[in-house]
C-alpha cells in the first residue's frame, strides 16, 4: 500500500480525471487522469476509506487492490478505484440547490462522468460578496444541524459551508417584560446558518474549482417535458430556456436529450413545479404517488424579511425570538456579517395586523407595541423597504409515497421526496442525509441502476413519509404540538430511564431515523395516555366510592 493514503491533511489540489467514451447528448472534453507511477493501472475517483476516530484506522471495508492516491482536497485523501463499474453512461440533475449540487459531488468522488447538472433559476452572486449577501432581502437563513453537517464531511463540502456560515449556540426569547432569556444548546454539532443562496454559490464554486471536467451545470434552464421508455432503462427531457429568474419559459424546447439516469432534486413547488416528478407521479410503470397533507387553515403563515442590525453588547450567536398574544411570531437568525435576518410571520386570515405591515407609518407603530425588543433595531430605511415588500408563503407539506424511483432511469431525493415548512431546519439536513443513503445503495450495488434505485426507496422512503408525518403534527396546534410537547417533559423528567425527550429533541438525533423516531413516540404517547387513563379511572373510582360512603345511612345516623 502506498504510505501515502494513510495521509489525512494536505494542500488543495486540482484534480484530474479519465474520461470514457460515452453516448451522452451534450459535448465533452479529453481528460487524462494522473496516474500513479507505482500502480500499473488507472482507475476512478473517490472519498478516502473513513477513518475511525476511535480506532485511528481505515475501515475494514477499503482493500489495498483499491486504493491509489491521486491528490488531496480541503484535507481529505482521495482514492481512485474502478468499484461502480455498472454505472449508467449519463446522468441528468434536475436543480442546481444545495441537494442537487452535493449529489453531483458525491457522484464524481465516486468516478461517475458525464453528469449534467440543470437549474431554472439564475446563477447566484459570488460567495465571499460581502455586499450583497449582506442585503437580507437576497435569501432566506438556514441552519446546519448535525445530519447536515455529518453528509457535508463525507464529501468534503463542511468546510466549505462554514467558511460563510455563523455558529449558533443557543436561542434568546424576550419575557413579558421584554427583557431577553438566554438559553444555551448543548449539543455535539453547533447549528451553521448562513442564507440559502449562499450555500448554492459557495457548492457551486467547489464544483467549477474540483470537478468541472466530469460536472457541468447550467442555469437559466428547466426540464418542463419528461418521459420514459417503456421498459423504464431511458429518460427523455425537454429543455427550456427561463426567463425572469425561472418563472415563466420560453414556448418551444431548446433542446431534447435522452439520459440514462435522471435524479429529480428539485420541489415541486412554483407555478410549474417539477416535471421529474409530475412525470413519475402520472406514469403507470411508477408506484411513485405524490402525497399533500391536509395545510390547516389556522397555522397557515406568510412571512416578510425584516433586517435586524443588533446593538452593541448584544451577543451574536443566538437565534432571537418573539410572539405576540395574537399567534405573530418574530424568529431572528444572524449572519456572518453580524446582521440577523428576521422572518415575521403573520396568519393570513389576520388581516388587520398584514395591512399594518404593509403601511410604513403604521408598521413602526405596530414594531413599537408589540415588538418593542426589535423596534429599535430597525431603521426607518428598513421599514420602508419592508412595507413595500410582498408577503411571502410557506411550502405545504408533502412527500413521495409508495416508491422513489422509476424502472432505473429516474430517481428523486431531497424537497422532491419530502417538502415540510422550515420551523426546525429538517428540510435541508435530511436531504443532506438522503444523499449518504443513496450513496450506500450505489456502493453495495456497484453502481447498477437496476440494483440501487429499488434498495434506495426501500430504505428511505419510509423516512421521507416519517418526516413530513412528524413535521405536520407540530402545525396543528395545541393538541398535536403544545400539549405533546408538555407531556414528553413532564415524563421524561419523572422516568428518564423510560420516557425519551420530546419529539424536536428526538429529530436532533443524527443516530436515529425518522422512522424510529415516530416508533418511539407513538410508545411514549401510548403509555402517557395508559398512564393517565388509569389515574384518572382509579380518581373516578375513588370518588364516587367516596360519594356512596356519604349518602349512606350508616353516615348519616353517626
């Protein structure tokens, strides 16, 4: 073996890689790999065998036949080896968002080529443009939990989002008195929150920088048509040009292709939503059906951005909060740069305070009495531009019953298999975490498409229903979300050995899957409700034992 591979640290290297002849539609350019003058042959890249921090070795599963170095990047080895030697010859992404754009890395590490990548939005502004990604109005915040960060280091990218990214420690709500309650996270991972857009464009720089021989992504374009062969081994995709940032389409195709492999990556949210899974949801061949949950009138939210510039001596590496008597929250997470990006969502059917908000007179008056901890951290610029602004919705809650494939040319992973309202940051970092799965999948399967679509629904489509499942119980209120929420404490205080933390404590667990989660939970619910039926059965009991004893003869005589 070379010594070399056992090397954890090094410089960032470009790396090269063989191309294979191919039949995909669009051009390609000749690449000759490095080769290693120690080794007679050439082979695939791929992440480094993990090493076990407890052990300090290569696991057990990389053998010595497979691995040659071939450089280093952000301090990762990286390996070459010829193991997915079904892989199909082509392979679409359908969007360019931080799914789409780590899927496609985590293909390349593997060796896969020809991988084209397509996103109907425009190209973000560079990642390290103080200015514009200091405009709060750019993108909304996300926060990387440990799921999220666990897939990110797999493939090397951690780094690459931290660089831009604000560690969180804790949150800070505001009592009756408006004076603010730190509460400090104890966690292993501290949540990473940077704006959304800036994630893409920071991936998107990784990709250009490492992996632009075997990755191309375009923007500007979306799938609108797609169709399959009948014996479900091809896919056929007509490509649009967009306009005005992927709402509207040009009316005829600018380009058709055939693929052997095309992976959905995209919502189905927008005015067309996503042609991949309309597709599958619509085809016989496919037990793909596409499951929306029933959105409840009373916890339906819009939302604007409200730029919040924190005073001197206030700390920024919390996540502030506040709500009103009238169901409108103010949910604050900061930036790199210091400033917090607030979301003040407001019911819809609350007309009076959504007319408030869009008057800029009126929008200071209604900062100043109910959220006077924020008011003075607005400017009078801000309100302005927050007046004028649209209201912006919340996705509804979704996921991808029965099967995530079709045949093996098509698959979907991340908001196309389950879309949930981002209350708790699940909706990226799960999707992180399909992404690890369906890589398992590949490996055992050696990248045959016929093998490792089917495994893969099979191993997550069950998480994918889980989550949205859970997702939506914690928007119906206090019977489902408040209520649940106080019994887990209550219980799990009394009997820890018995009772697990509450259901948000419960998703945290990088180690469990949403399945086991729900499992678990429904045990904890059934036994809370046995417990309390019986107390209240024995009261009940007691009592009217006690009410016989007073209306007796015998009681009265005495």
């Amino acid at each position: 073996r070379d010594p070399s591979a056992r090397r954890g640290r090094g410089r960032r290297g470009l790396l090269s890689r063989e191309r294979t002849a191919n039949t995909f539609a669009f051009p390609q350019r000749n690449v000759t790999a490095f080769q290693n003058p120690t080794t007679p042959t050439g082979g695939r890249l791929r992440p480094a065998p993990f090493v076990s921090k407890s052990h300090n070795r290569l696991d057990k599963k990389a053998r010595a036949s497979d691995v040659k170095i071939m450089g280093v990047v952000r301090g990762a080895a990286i390996v070459a080896t010829d193991d997915d030697s079904a892989k199909p010859e082509s392979v679409v992404i359908v969007g360019a968002g931080p799914t789409g754009l780590v899927t496609a890395v985590m293909l390349a590490r593997r060796g896969w080529t020809n991988i084209r990548v397509l996103e109907k939005r425009n190209r973000p502004e560079k990642a390290s443009n103080v200015e514009i990604w200091g405009d709060p109005q750019r993108s909304y915040n996300i926060g990387l939990s440990a799921r999220g960060q666990l897939a990110l280091q797999k493939y090397d990218l951690l780094d690459v989002a931290r660089e831009y990214a604000k560690e969180v420690k804790g949150r800070c709500d505001f009592d009756k008195d408006g004076k603010p309650v730190e509460k400090l996270a104890q966690k292993k991972f501290d949540t990473q929150v940077l704006q959304r857009d800036r994630l893409v464009a920071a991936f998107l720089e990784e990709v250009e920088r490492n992996y632009s021989d075997v990755i191309t992504v375009e923007h500007g374009v979306a799938v609108n048509s797609c169709t399959f062969s009948e014996s479900g081994d091809k896919a056929t995709l007509q490509i649009f040009d967009c306009k005005e940032d992927g709402d509207y389409c040009d009316t005829d195709a600018k380009e058709t292709i055939e693929t052997s492999l095309v992976i959905g990556a995209e919502g189905n949210a927008g005015k067309r939503g996503s042609a991949v899974i309309r597709a599958m949801d619509e085809s016989k061949m496919c037990k793909t059906k596409m499951v929306k949950l029933k959105e409840r009138i009373e916890s339906t939210r819009v939302y604007k951005i409200i730029p919040i510039e924190l005073p001197a001596g206030y700390r920024t590496d919390l996540n502030y909060s506040s709500r009103t008597g009238k169901g409108v929250a103010m949910e604050c997470l900061p930036t790199k740069e210091g400033l917090l990006v607030g979301v003040l969502l407001i019911k819809p059917t609350d007309e009076e305070t959504c007319l408030k908000v869009s008057d800029p007179k009126k929008l200071r008056e209604y900062l100043d009495s109910d959220f006077p901890m924020f008011s003075k951290m607005v400017s009078d610029e801000n309100v302005e531009i927050i007046a004028k602004s649209k209201f912006s919705g919340l996705p509804n809650f979704q996921y991808a019953g029965g099967a995530l494939h079709l045949g093996s040319c098509a698959g979907l992973i991340g908001d196309a298999i389950h879309t949930v309202k981002p209350y708790f940051g699940m909706g990226v970092n799960s999707a992180f975490e399909d992404i690890t799965v369906l890589e398992e999948c590949i490996e055992k399967a050696k990248g045959d498409s016929r093998v490792f679509l089917p495994q893969y629904s099979k191993n997550r489509a069950a998480d994918a229903k889980a989550l949205v499942k859970i997702s939506h119980s914690f928007d119906g209120g206090f019977l489902t979300f408040v209520l649940p929420l106080i019994l887990d404490s209550v219980f799990n205080r009394l009997a820890p050995w018995l009772f697990m933390p509450n259901t948000i404590q419960m998703l945290q667990k990088d180690d469990w899957s949403f399945v086991r989660t729900s499992r678990r939970k429904r045990f904890d619910r059934t036994l809370q409700i046995t417990i309390l039926a019986t107390l209240f059965g024995g009261s009940v009991r007691l009592a009217i034992m006690l009410v016989k004893f007073l209306l007796s003869k015998r009681f009265f005589l005495a």
